[in-house]
C-alpha cells in the first residue's frame, strides 16, 4: 500500500528516484523503460510514473517516443565527439571575449568556485549523487560566468543549449581524484588568463578543458562498451 507521504510527494518522488536510477546506470542506455513495470516497483500509480517521464525527457536523461514509450537516452562516441567539438568553439570564443569584459565580482566567483572545487570533502555528503549534483552545479556555475562575462546573449544560449547535463553527469560520475585534479587545474589557469586579461590565452586553455573532458568521456565510453 503506498503511503499519505509517498502519495503527497508524487512525480516529484518518483522523479528523483528514477533519474538517480538513470544516472548511477541501474538502467542501461538504450533500455525502455516501461510505466507498469515502474509503477509496480515504485508502487505508485502510473500518472506520477508518466508525469516523471515527462521531467526526465526534458531534461535529456529519457527519449520518448510515440507509440514506442520511453527509453534511457544514450550518448554514442560520434555524439560526444560532436557535442564537445561544438562546446570547445563556442566557449573558447566565450572565454576569448570574458577576459577583456569580466568584472571584478565575476572574477572573485571564479577564484571562489575553484577553491571549493578543490576542497570538496566527500565527507560532507550524504550520497554519491548528492556530491555530483554540487559538482555538475559548481561546475556549471563557473562555466556559466565565463559565458555570461562574454557579454553576448545569443553565444550564451548557444553554449546553453550546447552543454548536455546528463553527459556532464555522466563525466562526474566517472572522475577518479585524478580526473578531479585535471579539472581543478584548468579551471585555476582559465581564471588566471581572465584575470590577466589575456584573450588568446584564457580561449586556448578552455579549449584544452573541453578536450580533455571529451577524450575523457569518449574513454569511458568505449570502456563501458567493452565491458
């Protein structure tokens, strides 16, 4: 019997605990991702099930499809390859034009989001996810400043729309310390360039982050097809 609280949270619940689902790869890319079979595990109705659907869809983690359903997005290597070439120009270009427009507010966030980037304890967290979500909003956070700070509406949408969220997840989820290292250092030397106000610099290094980040990501990829 569901429960006054479980009834109370709905999609919301259901939301959240499939997207968890999705993210930590309890289902397969590709896998469907059927409302009854849902609805039975989660022992809700299958309106919150097809409400939470909705959200995931929207925010990239499920296709769905008429007459076919829902199913697990997946990222091929061609899109990930694809994705990062197009985010490599366009906040390289960000990058470019942030480091002779940024202001001193932008800049002290800059530094202050790399130090906490540096410091996060996984101590400090109640779950794995709850530890990415403040990474992949930290992250976010610092990226979004440079591409704000680029002073141009239209190229911060296009790298809005660029960023895949889920992918980003995805990335987090398979740093190592090492990978976390790699990330912290780039985001030191774009910040340096943008406060040195050396344009040429502050685009070559976020280019560099971005391609390490998809040479990354294609790695994992191939490891888990191999797997």
């Amino acid at each position: 019997m569901v429960r006054k609280s479980q009834r109370s949270s709905g999609p919301s619940r259901v939301f959240e605990t499939l997207r968890r689902s999705i993210l930590e790869g309890e289902y397969a890319p590709n896998e469907r991702l059927v409302e009854e079979q849902l609805a039975e595990r989660l022992r809700v109705s299958r309106t919150p099930i097809r409400q939470a659907l909705t959200m995931l869809e929207a925010e990239g983690l499920v296709e769905i499809e008429p007459n076919k359903g829902a199913a697990v997005r997946s990222f091929s290597v061609q899109d990930v390859w694809e994705i990062y070439d197009l985010r490599a120009v366009l906040e390289g270009h960000a990058a470019r034009r942030a480091a002779s427009r940024i202001n001193r507010e932008e800049l002290d966030r800059l530094w202050d989001l790399a130090g906490q980037m540096e410091r996060q304890d996984r101590g400090q967290f109640l779950s794995h996810e709850e530890e990415i979500r403040w990474l992949v909003g930290a992250n976010g956070e610092f990226h979004g400043i440079i591409a704000a700070a680029g002073r141009n509406p239209r190229l911060e949408q296009l790298i809005q729309r660029t960023v895949q969220v889920p992918l980003v997840f995805k990335a987090f989820y398979w740093y190592t310390p090492h990978e976390h290292v790699i990330s912290n250092h780039y985001h030191r030397q774009i910040a340096g360039a943008l406060e040195a106000g050396d344009a040429e610099r502050a685009e070559i290094v976020m280019r560099e982050h971005v391609y390490e980040g998809r040479d990354f990501v294609i790695r994992a990829l191939e490891e888990d097809a191999d797997g």
